[in-house]
C-alpha cells in the first residue's frame, strides 16, 4: 500500500469510512489516518464525521464507523 494507492482509490469511491479503508489495505486505523494526512495537508482529501444513527451522543460507536475520508481534489490531475 502506498499513498498513491490511497489516492487511487479515494478518487474512485469519493466517500468512504476508515474501517473500509483499514479493511482494504490491511492497515491499523492510526497508520492509515497519518498516511491520510497527507492528502488531507494537499486538499485532496477531507475528513468529516458521521452522525451516530441512533442520534445519540453517547460516544460509544466505534470511530471507524463514524469517520468519513472525501475525496475533493481534482481527479485528472496527478499531484
């Protein structure tokens, strides 16, 4: 796994969580968010978070079900 491949992937799926991204590149959750900060630091990608769906704030959902990476770069532009 490579930061490229990150960026392949995230232009291709545009959202996704970081347990499928953990899951997909058989990766710890901490290793693939410092990897992440990468395109996060270029603008090409944006972490938000989701809304627990029971609506509570309870803090007890897992953060890989609640943390969303969004691809928002340009996706015909290498960088």
């Amino acid at each position: 796994m490579s930061l490229i491949d990150i960026k392949n992937y995230m232009m291709q799926a545009k959202i996704t969580t970081l347990g499928n991204l953990c899951r997909l590149f058989n990766v710890d959750a901490e290793t693939l968010r410092c990897m992440l900060s990468h395109w996060i630091r270029k603008g090409k990608i944006r972490k938000c978070m989701r809304k627990p769906e029971c609506g509570s704030k309870c803090g007890k959902c897992p953060t890989e079900t609640t943390e969303l990476y969004e691809w928002v770069g340009v996706s015909n532009v290498s960088s």
